[in-house]
C-alpha cells in the first residue's frame, strides 16, 4: 500500500499537487488517486508483454463445450490480465473466464495482474505515474493543457520503460555457424 502511495504521490507532485499521506484520506487528490490507479494499473500492464509480469501455466480443461470451430475449452488463470501466446504458437481465443483452442495440454503465456507495485521496475513507475497524473489534470487541476503534457510525457517514459524491460535476459552465445568456424 505504501508503495501505491508513492505512485499517486510521483502523479500529483508532476501535476504541482500536494502530496497524500494515504489513499484512505479525505481528500480529493486521495479520492481520485483510489479511482484511477487500478484502471491505469491494468492499461500500462496490457501495453507491453512486462518481463516482471509475465508468467506460464499449465490451463486447467473445462468440461463444458467449446465453440464450434474449436476442440477444446480450459479455464483462463485468475490473476491473467491478458493471454499472450499457447506453447509452439497455438492458435488460440480468449474469451472471458475461457481459453480456447485444438491444443491438448495447453500451457499459456500471459501477462500477470501484478497488484503490488513494490514489484514494478523503476521506469514503469515512473510511466505508470504520468499515466495517473493525465487521468488526474483536468478532475483535479482543471486543465486539459497538463492532460495533454502528462499524457505526451507518458508516451516517452512508456517508450523507454518498453525498451528498458527488452534489454533484459541474458545476450545470445555465439552461434557456431560453419562458414564462420571454417574462417577461423
């Protein structure tokens, strides 16, 4: 909770608000900041497959019938906000509660609803709260020209936090190719 706090905290000093002591106060800025962190929350998560994010599991099979044009249902994991891909490319609908697909076993990639914003990497902090800080301009500030600049801000930190969270992972070894090895 402290932690979300400090993401409303980062949106409303970036639109030269106060600060909040907590989400629980009776304040406007609180008020909003409990309104709209969640709904941004899920947005920034859904814009990029997050390596903090992500996670795979093995779909539990439903009993009851799948759509016509496909062989089996299984039940979509609780916490998934958004399914990315079925192991070896599966083709694949996501429909509410359900995945479906001809896959026997399925196993999904997906991206997680992570809650704790302890666990979010710094630059995704920092989009996540210009992300709030456009919600919150014109409720709290009473300006559309802040709304404007805070979402152009979050474009560019969504930008950078997007290529930050793809340089991570080990780099590829050296592929041993023949005519390379044969030039040695």
């Amino acid at each position: 909770m402290a932690a979300d706090v400090a993401v409303c905290n980062l949106a409303l000093t970036a639109l030269g608000h106060e600060a909040v002591s907590s989400l629980d106060e009776r304040s406007k800025a609180a008020g909003l900041c409990r309104l709209h962190l969640a709904t941004a929350r899920r947005e920034l998560l859904e814009a990029h497959n997050w390596a903090f994010a992500t996670a795979v599991a093995d779909l539990a099979q439903l009993a009851s019938p799948p759509p016509s044009h496909w062989a089996l249902a299984y039940r979509r994991p609780p916490d998934c906000l958004k399914a990315r891909a079925l192991q070896d490319g599966a083709p694949f609908e996501a429909a509410g509660d359900m995945i479906f697909t001809d896959r026997e076993k399925a196993r999904l990639t997906y991206t997680r609803d992570v809650h704790e914003a302890a666990l979010f990497p710094p630059s995704f902090v920092r989009a996540l709260s210009f992300l709030l800080a456009s919600l919150l301009a014109v409720p709290l500030m009473q300006s559309q020209r802040l709304e404007r600049s805070m979402t152009e801000r979050c474009a560019a930190l969504l930008e950078a936090a997007r290529e930050a969270d793809a340089d991570q992972g080990a780099p590829a070894g050296d592929e041993h190719v023949a005519w390379v090895e044969a030039r040695r």
